[in-house]
C-alpha cells in the first residue's frame, strides 16, 4: 500500500467523531495497515483475501457484523466493483445513523491492477477508476453529507469522507 490512503483516512478522522465501532472493507490486506488509527475501537477488517488481520474474508457486504458500525472505511475498493454507486448506498444504509464512511479509491490516471495482490489484474477481476464527480452524486443519492473530498490527481487517488443524515 501507498501511504496517501493512510495518510487521507488518518485526516479524515479529525474530521469525524471518534470512532468506537469500525468497519473496514479494503482489498490487497489494506485493513491491517489502518487498524493502528482505531486504536481502542472495536475494528473489523472484511478483505477478499484471507491475509494477516482480515477477520472476515468475503467480498460482498451481506456479511457485515452486528451491531452496525459507527465508521465504515472503503479503501480502495470502489475501483473494484462492478456497481460501486450500489456499493456507496449499502455502505451509508449500514452505517449507523450520524455514522461516518470514508471512502478511498483510484481515479483518474491510476493503471489498473489487481485487487488481490496489487499486480496485474487477473482473470475474470474488474477495474474502473472513479471519478469525482460521479462519486460525490453516488453519496449525494445515498445521502451521505459529504465533510470532505480531497481528489490527489497527482497520485491517482480520490478521498471522501460523508456523514449519514
């Protein structure tokens, strides 16, 4: 992992209330690398590779752990999904009510790769950049309120932080 999605959820929490119940859907074991900001929390981390930390291996939300969490984190997983505008609104209709989600994902430039293992993409994987604007109308429709959007085109990622109304 690069350090700008740790570095973009890390601000993004200053942003946020403190956290007691997380979430964190990432891809490639990006979960284990965040559960240091959460310290304290009760933090779950959902992968879709059985890597050291992940505590549930899927790849689909239905299998989200009770009580809902008051933070979801989405690292770089939207790229990956064949309907990220559907992913967005299961993630904000899971999240606790005043429930933060923090979403981080590539967009523009940023080359295609695996979700697996961060190589080149294997067979039958999806990739997309997201752009900013489509996610920004994706968590208006799931009406997230949106307290911060940082687009480092620089480095092909875009960060989100919304708030559930």
């Amino acid at each position: 992992m690069h350090g700008f999605p740790y570095a973009a959820v890390a601000q993004m929490l200053q942003l946020v209330p403190v956290p007691r119940r997380v979430l964190a859907l990432t891809t490639s074991g990006l979960g284990e690398h965040l559960r240091p900001l959460f310290a304290g929390a009760d933090y779950t981390a959902l992968d879709v590779v059985p890597l050291p930390g992940v505590d549930i291996v899927a790849d689909v939300v239905s299998v989200l752990p009770a009580p809902a969490p008051d933070c979801i984190v989405c690292c770089d997983v939207l790229e990956h999904t064949l309907d990220a505008a559907q992913m967005v609104s299961e993630l904000a209709d899971v999240v606790a009510p005043g429930g933060s989600v923090l979403l981080t994902c590539g967009t523009g430039h940023r080359p295609p790769h695996s979700a697996l293992d961060g190589g080149p993409l294997q067979d039958g994987e999806f990739y997309q950049n997201v752009p900013q604007a489509d996610l920004l109308r994706w968590c208006k429709a799931a009406k997230l309120r949106i307290v911060d959007v940082l687009d480092r085109a620089d480095v092909g990622d875009l960060y989100v932080c919304g708030v559930r109304a």
